[in-house]
C-alpha cells in the first residue's frame, strides 16, 4: 500500500476562504445542494491558480495517498476484506470539483474520487470506482452492488432509515460576486435588501433566499431582486455586465469556478440547511458493518493531514469538518 505524500498544507488554512483566480470555466449548479440529481458534466479543462499551481484535470491525478491502519482495516466486514477491494459508487455525470471526467472523458475524477481513495488506503483495500446515476447509487448501495457511495450525500434523517452514513465535509453554499464588486461580506438577510440576486429555480438555495427575503420585507427593508437564469453562463455573463449583484448556489461549484476563473470571488458562506446544519457523508447499506470503518478511516486520514491536502488540491478547504461521524443528525423530514 504506497504511503501518503509529504503534507503539505497546514490545518491552519482549513477554513479559507478563496477569493482569486484565473480562466473561465462554466459551473453547473445542483437541484438541490447535496443532492445532484439533476447534475450535468460540466465542461472540465485544465486551468492556473492565481498562485500558478494547475488544477489538474488529466486521467493522471497522482492522487494523495495514506497508509493502511491494520487495527481499522481489521473491523472491515469479512466479505470486503476477502475480496480486496471497495465498491465505491459516484455520480458519472457529476460537475467539478465533485465527482466529474476527465479530458479523456473516461476517468472519474475531483473531490469525492479522492476522499475515496484515502478511505481505502487506510481499509488496505483497492479502490473500485463505478460511475453510475444518481437514482442508482441509492439503489445500488441498498441492495449491495456497491458498498458505498461517494457522491456529495447529504445526510437526512430519512435517509438515515435505509443507510447508514459516515460524514466528511460540510454542505455549503456560496454567494458568489464580481472580483470588483464593492460587496466583501454578506453574512445575514439585511445583507441582501435591496441587491439582485441570482439563484437556480426550485433550487434549496432558493428557499433559503426567498426566507430571506420575506424576513427583509417584514422588517420593513428594500426587497431583494430575484433574478432567474436557465444556466451557468447566462448568470455569469449576468454577473460580468453587472446585471446582478450576486450568485447563490453550492459551494463546491462555486469555489471550484473562482480557483479557475479570475473575474469572481467568495463573499459569504451558509449552510445548505440554511438555519440547519448539514453535512455530506460516505452511505452504506444499513446494518452492515461497514460504516463505523468507514468513519474511522476518515478520522485517520484527518488527523495525519491528507484529508486536508486533497480539500485544499479541489478549492474546499471550507468544507473540512474536525471529525468524522457515524450517523450524524442529519436534514429533518418535511
């Protein structure tokens, strides 16, 4: 099993915030953040950091890597330690930084690949990757086609009747405005009053902004303007001729955007359980035995550095949890 690169990002700059870069790359938003039901491939090409590092987006990541851990590769279910490997489902049609192609258009790459990666070195297993659906991860882990899904998962708690889960990062959304703008901080609803805001239609950011909103008016303050644009160069092209004041949408996306584009910046960060806390987690099938491995692998690779190194590799240092855990409270039931 190879051992893990040198560390080289401090936990220091965990909570980052990116604010430059440089190459315009479209982003496609989610339905709903953490459930990218309606992702579609995002055009993924090679670009420079404001700092000159490339993301790179070939079939050869040279993934960061950590060492097995006997004692938790041990707790691994017979069956997966027997056969040698981990099944790790992931959405084929994802966007960047999450799960997407790469310039071949074969190999799945980003986030979620790379998370998955560290897990199953630390499990001494071989990594797996099926791209699949997003309907069909559900049903794949389910019925034990896969062992688990890496696929920015949100925890609920109705999922939690039919998986188990393992939590990861943080579910995050982001306003998002021009590298110009004289906006630096939006951080409550007073904020917004009286600026144009763009956000995906049907959207759970939507909700967040719409609440927003109508707790503005009820305080008696100018109303936001809710712009609506069917995709993610029509709102940037809104954003660069200053149309709109703002974008909402996931953080991944939008961070992934300002670390290859060099015209936007972060502004203000939310949960995407707006006034909830939510997390993004690993799902197995209930019951199985994996999870508990699974989120003590996580809590290795936290504690040696090289979850921080693959967040930061992808823009998400603000996504990066403290612990991983089994189970979490997740997204109440409507």
């Amino acid at each position: 099993m190879p051992t893990h690169r040198h560390r080289t990002g401090s936990r220091t700059a965990l909570r980052t915030r990116l604010v430059t870069a440089v190459a315009l790359l479209p982003v496609l938003a989610l339905t709903a953040c953490g459930d990218p039901e309606a992702d579609a491939t995002a055009e993924a090409t090679p670009a420079a950091s404001a700092s000159g590092a490339a993301i790179n987006t070939s079939p050869d990541q040279d993934r960061v890597r950590a060492e097995e851990d006997p004692e938790i590769a041990a707790a691994v279910p017979a069956e997966i330690r027997e056969r040698g490997e981990l099944v790790v489902a992931a959405n084929g049609q994802g966007s960047p930084p999450l799960a997407f192609r790469a310039d071949d258009d074969t190999t799945l790459i980003g986030v979620e690949t790379d998370i998955a990666q560290l897990v199953a070195d630390v499990l001494g297993l071989e990594l797996r990757l099926e791209p699949t659906s997003w309907e069909n991860i559900f049903l794949g882990v389910e019925s034990g086609q896969y062992d688990v899904g890496f696929s920015n998962i949100t925890v609920t708690e109705e999922r939690k009747e039919t998986y188990d889960f393992a939590s990861y990062r943080v579910d995050e959304l982001a306003f998002e405005a021009r590298a110009d703008s004289e906006i630096t901080s939006i951080d409550e609803p007073a904020d917004i009053a009286g600026l144009t805001v763009s956000v995906g239609q049907g959207t759970n950011q939507e909700q967040i902004l719409l609440r927003w909103d109508e707790q503005n008016r009820a305080a008696g303050l100018e109303p936001a303007d809710i712009q609506y644009y069917q995709s993610s160069t029509d709102y940037y092209l809104a954003l660069q001729s200053g149309r709109i004041d703002l974008y909402l949408g996931p953080n991944p996306q939008i961070a992934y955007h300002v670390a290859v584009a060099g015209e936007t910046k972060i502004v203000g960060n939310l949960s995407g359980g707006g006034e909830i806390e939510a997390e993004i987690a690993a799902m197995t099938a209930k019951d199985n035995g994996l999870v508990q491995p699974l989120s003590d692998a996580l809590n290795a690779v936290i504690e040696d550095g090289t979850y921080a190194e693959v967040l930061a590799r992808w823009n998400l240092e603000s996504e990066a949890i403290p612990a991983s855990e089994v189970n979490p409270p997740g997204l109440p039931k409507e």
